[in-house]
C-alpha cells in the first residue's frame, strides 16, 4: 500500500473551511465559481463580495486526470452544487477514498452524485 505525502493529506482538511466560506456567501445571482486553467498552476475561483477570490489552487496531476481537467471538473460541479441550493459541505468516504461531497441537509450521505472532490 502506498501512502500519499502528508501534504495532500493536509491539503484535504484545510481546503474543507475554505470551500465552507466560499460556499456560504450571501446570494449573487449567476455564476458563482469558475476554473482559470490559463495558468501553470489552474485556480478554481468563488464570486465572493470582494470579487472573484481564489479558493482552490491546483498543484497537483496526482490523479488520472490534469490538474486543468480537475479544476473544470470542480469548479462546475461547485458551479452545480451552488445552482440547486445544495450548500452542505462535509468530508466522507466512496469507493473507500476520502472526499468532500454535498448534501442537502446536515449529516446527509455523501453519495455518488454528490462528490465534490476526492482527496
């Protein structure tokens, strides 16, 4: 078994308060978070009341996929999230991987479709 360096650990349980608070922004209608994948490092934006702020920084191709890829995915997925009023953000488990999934209400299951980001 191959353990992961213990930044990516710490990665997922700071980026948890950081997603909270960009989540929890008082209503602004339309988008509220977007992928700069210009970058070398792509950055997942939130539309917050100072502007757009940088919420995730991704660093990493530790995955199957580019960080650029990834940042799209999340940030759309947020984007989603956001849309259908689905604002609970927890950590949890699927197909036995750490992740931050959604709910629609505290302490509900973090199921398929609801995976914001696997750590």
């Amino acid at each position: 078994m191959k353990l992961k360096p213990i930044s990516q650990i710490l990665l997922g349980l700071t980026i948890t308060p950081i997603i909270a608070l960009a989540v929890h922004q008082p209503g602004y209608a339309g988008e509220k978070f977007k992928c700069n994948d210009k970058l070398q490092n792509p950055i997942t934006l939130a539309k917050t009341s100072r502007g757009w702020q940088p919420m995730l920084v991704w660093e990493s191709n530790y995955f199957r996929i580019s960080k650029q890829e990834r940042c799209r995915i999340v940030s759309k997925r947020l984007q989603a999230y956001s849309d259908n009023r689905m604002l609970y953000l927890r950590g949890g488990k699927f197909n036995g991987l750490p992740v931050i999934c959604t709910a629609i209400k505290v302490g509900g299951n973090c199921l398929k479709e609801d995976v914001v980001i696997t750590l």
